[in-house]
C-alpha cells in the first residue's frame, strides 16, 4: 500500500512538472519578428525554456499534456529589446546627487528594481550601456540564475572616455594613451562585459579611439558609441564602431553632408552600422512637463523602498525647472528630420530609450519609445517591431537563441489585447509575459 502511495505522488509531482514544463499559446495573431504576414490563429508549443514548434491551429495540434493559455483577440509577439538602458538609475532629476548617495544600494536594490521594471513592461531582453563594473555582472548574473526577476541583460560595464567626470569614476573609466586604452578594454572583457561603451571619442586621441575598437573586436565585443557631436561620430566611424546611440547634434538642424556620406559610404560597404536613437525623452519631454499626471504612475515604483520612491518624486516636482531639458524644446524640432536622414541611410535602426533618465521610467520607457517612432515620426510599425525584437539579437549576435519565434530559440514571447500593429500604444499594459519558457505575468 505504502509503496503503491508512493508511486502514485511520483506520478502525480511528474505530471505537475509536465504541466508547468509544457505550454501552448493557441489563438492569437503572432507576428514572428521577421517582418513578414502576421500568422492568424497562431499555436506556439513551448517545452522548458525553448520552443518546441510554431503553427495555426489548422496545422499544429497540442499534444497531450501541454498547458493551453488562450492568446485569443491578442497580438502575439516577440518579447521585446531594449538597448539603451540604465539600471543604475531611475529618473531621478539630480546626477551629481544620486551618484553620491545611492552606489551603496546599486547592486542590491536599486539595479534590481530597475531589471524588474523592464521585465514587467514587456521587456525581455536589454542592454546596458555604462554603469560600475562589478554590480553589472553581479546583477547580470543573477538573473541569468534565477535569483532575481529580470530581462536577459547585456552589459558594458563602465563608460571609457578621455577623463571622467568628477564623482563617477566608479562606472567611467579614464583613457590615457592607446596601450591604457587596450588594457582598460582587456580589463572588462576579461571581467566578462557583453559589449563597450565609448562617450566623448572627439576628446580622445585618434589612436586611443582606435586601440579601443580594435581591442574590443580581438575579444568578440561589439563597441557603442555616443553621436552628441559631429566629431564622435567621424571618429567613430573611421575607428568601426558598430552602434552609435541617440540622435545628437543638439539643436543642428540635421546631420551635416560629410557626416551623412561618412555614413552611407560605411552602410555601403556591405557591413551592418546600428544606431539608436532614442527618441522619445526628448521628444516627450514638454508634452510631460505640461501634463505631469503620467509621472504619478506608479509602475515605476515596483521594487524600489518608499525613500527612494518619495526622493525621486521631489526630485522632478517641478519638471519645468530641470536643468537636464532646458535646451530640449530647441531640440525637439530637429528630430524629425535627423530620424528620417538615419532611416534612410542604410542603417539599421534599434530601439533603444537612455531608460532611467530623469522622468523617464524603465515600467514606461520602450512602449514609449515604439509610439513616438510610429505615431509622430511615421515609421512602419511591422519595422518598429522589428526593430525591437530581430535585429537587436542580430547587433548582440545572439539571434540564433533569440529576437524571434521559431522553433529552437528560447521562449521570450508577449502578447496584448488587441492588434498592435494599429494601435502600438497597446505595448504599454502588456497582457501576458512569458521568458525562457516561465509565464511572469
């Protein structure tokens, strides 16, 4: 008797495991990241971590034993990529301020809360570009254990520029001379950094730009670049970095002819340029200073203790003084046409948002990001959606596990009620989230 109990809560904890371990999203209209025709009535069999197999229910049955979660009436799609983001901080107004008081919590509390925001907004895998060394990885790896809730991160570590800024020596890193500047890259590869990030090039040497380009490529890295001035961005692209970040050039009109030929000549050549230009806090900025009822949502308050949500509030209580967006209604009129000059130049465009910015959210951030491109500046939401998905994983390197549904990659998926490809603003309450196979929300 005893040993027939027995077998039967064997068998019974193996059929649970089964339940949990096996999962089928039937119903939706899936859009797969490539770009191509929505699949309507889409079936996607999930087995642990990955996917099993993707259909419609008029050619892929559910085998026995899988848990069947109903995607009817929704979009389902790719979990989404953002790579420009900043776990270190979380909108508050005061730079100077909050790197003095808060690296103590970095690791702990603060870089966390930020991975979980991002998590729960839809976001399943992101990038960070510029932050303390050993708390990236720490928080990095975390997640990847399981510890702590969390989009796949990849990190850079800290910035490398001429000389850091005064107080953020911890996450900038100085570069004197091209022999410090490949031992510095050397540094964090061997740390283990998934990519590196370069800010103020047009202050360094010629041959210190270049040393750390062509250490990071030794090491398999990919280099990201800042795009504020004229200068950054010619020597980045003679150096061959492989992604500039934002749209730069403050309150030029557009980007200059030899800047844009320096660019078309390297989309020309056959080798892929990324570029982010994180829109959308620019963008927004005077549309949330004039109606700041957005700033009381309290998604961005997930994880964080009520000191620091109540030290970020005083912070931006006044969003019209912040030093930070004072010359960004000059800004803003030139976005347009530096989007449209980027998009047609043969880059390939990523969605990225500079999250943690002041008023600027990891919970709100991407959805955000993806509204701007399609509603202000016109973009087709199939290629938005792309952008945020598929050729993030390709920048990475990583597309052969991610970015897409397909049979073999892992399960990062989403969905929302409703058809996103018309109403993109739906990104903003995501339905369902489900990564490496476990459903989050």
């Amino acid at each position: 008797m005893r040993n027939l109990l027995t077998l039967l809560l064997l068998t019974l904890a193996h059929f649970t495991f089964a339940q949990s371990n096996l999962k089928a999203l039937v119903g939706g209209t899936m859009i797969d990241g490539y770009g191509g025709t929505p699949i309507q009535n889409s079936v996607i069999l999930i087995e642990g971590t990955r996917i099993k197999a993707v259909g419609h229910q008029g050619n892929l049955q559910v085998p026995p034993g899988y848990e069947i979660i109903s995607t009817e009436g929704m979009t389902v799609l790719p979990g989404l990529w953002d790579m420009h983001v900043h776990l270190m901080i979380n909108g508050h107004s005061d730079y100077t301020y909050w790197d003095k008081k808060y690296p103590p919590l970095f690791k702990d509390v603060i870089m966390p809360a930020s991975a979980k925001q991002l998590l729960y907004a839809g976001v399943t895998s992101a990038r960070d570009l510029g932050g303390p060394l050993e708390e990236s990885i720490a928080v990095r790896d975390a997640i990847n254990r399981g510890e702590i809730e969390g989009p796949t991160m990849y990190m850079s570590g800290p910035f490398l520029q001429h000389e850091p800024y005064p107080g953020t020596e911890q996450f900038r890193w100085g570069v004197n001379g091209a022999d410090d500047a490949r031992q510095k890259v050397r540094k964090l590869a061997n740390a283990g950094v998934d990519c590196i990030k370069l800010i103020d090039q047009d202050q360094m040497t010629m041959a210190e730009v270049r040393a750390v380009v062509d250490e990071a490529h030794k090491h398999k890295l990919t280099v990201v670049a800042h795009s504020h001035r004229p200068e950054e961005i010619r020597r980045g692209l003679e150096a061959g970095v492989d992604c500039f970040e934002h749209t730069g050039q403050a309150t030029a009109p557009e980007y200059a002819p030899e800047i844009m030929a320096m660019i078309k000549e390297r989309t020309g050549s056959g080798k892929k340029l990324f570029w982010t230009p994180t829109i959308e806090g620019l963008w927004n900025y005077e549309y949330v200073r004039d109606n700041p009822e957005q700033l009381d949502n309290t998604s961005w308050h997930l994880g964080l203790p009520d000191s620091i949500i109540q030290d970020i509030k005083e912070s931006i209580r006044f969003p019209q003084r912040l030093p930070y967006f004072q010359i960004t209604p000059y800004r803003k009129p030139t976005l347009k046409r530096k989007f449209e000059q980027l998009s047609t130049s043969g880059v390939i465009l990523l969605i990225g948002t500079d999250s943690g910015i002041p008023m600027k959210f990891h919970s709100q951030s991407t959805w955000h990001e993806l509204d701007v491109w399609v509603n202000e500046l016109g973009y087709d939401p199939m290629l938005a959606i792309k952008s945020a998905t598929y050729w993030p994983a390709v920048a990475m390197g990583v597309d052969k596990d991610y970015g897409t549904i397909e049979p073999g990659k892992f399960a990062d998926i989403i969905a929302v009620k409703g058809d996103v490809l018309r109403y993109i603003a739906l990104l903003q309450d995501v339905d369902l989230i489900i990564k490496h196979g476990k459903q989050v929300k």
